[in-house]
C-alpha cells in the first residue's frame, strides 16, 4: 500500500487550513463557575446554573478548558483524580507522568456540536465509558472550584474546531488530556 499520494493530499489540506486558522472568530462566553462540593447530584446542581446559555448554540462547534482556582495546588489535583482513575470505575482523560504540574489549567476540549452535552459529561453526569472528567466522581472532598471557560466558532469552521483546539491546548498546557 502507497500512502504517498493521501500524505500530500492531507499537507495541502492543513496548508490550506493554516492560513485560514488566524482569521476565525472565537466568540468567549461568561465564564461558569463550578464548585465541586456541589455536584452531588444532577437534578440539584442543573437548578443552580443557567444551562441554556448552550441552547441556542447547541449546533456550533466550540472550544473550552477548565481552570483551577484557589489555593489548592495543581498536583493535588492530578492526585485526586489519578487515584480516581486508578479504581476504574469510569473513563477518565490521559494523565501524563512527565507532565508539567506548573500549570492551572486542568483540561482543554472541543465539540463540533452538542457542547451542553459534552459539559455534563465533563461534570460526571454522563455515561461511565465516555471518556471526560468525571468531577462528580472524585473532586467533591477536595473542594475544588473550577472555571468553566468556553467559546463558539462559526458554523463554517467546523472542519477547523480540532485545529482551534490544539493552538489552544498549546498555549494553555493542560494537566490532564491531550496537549495537541
């Protein structure tokens, strides 16, 4: 099998695709604040945001991350959730062992469409085999607060959403997941 011909045809694609990348319009939402102690249960803590500030975007593609806030320090967060993980009770985002704990961003995603769901997930209010944070599952009885950073791209840039990722997984170096 000669992959030659599919290699040059995927460059030309990202060329093409990197000089658009700079011109894209992310629209930064307000940011949401999500104290973990309160994630007892979903019915409780659905009433206490206003989770349909994703509705009228529910079919944009978007980018987003999780910051730490407060005084608690980077690896006792990555502690907490690997030992979560080590349990395997659900799935959990890669924790690299060479990774820099220099950093307070946790965890940095996209979705094409459908981020309401993706955030829910996230809160571990979704199903145990998708992999995602599952804050509702161990970051409780650390009493970590979270910011809840995302943004919206244009309906147009959806093939571009994974790329718009990664610049910004770069830039922010998250603890947990993939970097680029």
């Amino acid at each position: 099998m000669d992959i030659k011909q599919s290699l040059m045809d995927k460059s030309a694609d990202l060329i093409k695709k990197a000089a658009i990348l700079p011109s894209i319009d992310i629209k930064w939402q307000p940011t949401i604040e999500i104290n973990c102690s309160l994630l007892t249960d979903r019915p409780a803590f659905i009433k206490t945001k206003t989770l349909d500030v994703f509705e009228d975007f529910k079919d944009h593609p978007a980018i987003y991350f999780y910051k730490i806030k407060g005084e608690i320090d980077s690896k006792t967060v990555v502690d907490a959730l690997q030992s979560y993980k080590d349990k395997k009770e659900r799935s959990c985002p890669k924790i690299d062992k060479g990774r820099s704990l220099d950093s307070r961003y946790l965890y940095c995603g996209s979705r094409k469409e459908g981020l309401h769901g993706r955030f829910i997930q996230h809160l571990g209010f979704g199903s145990k085999n998708t992999y995602s944070l599952q804050l509702a599952h161990w970051a409780q009885e650390s009493q970590l607060v979270l910011e809840y950073n995302y943004a919206w791209l244009d309906l147009k840039y959806v093939d571009y959403t994974e790329l718009v990722e990664s610049a910004l997984a770069i830039k922010i170096k998250p603890l947990v997941g993939k970097i680029a």
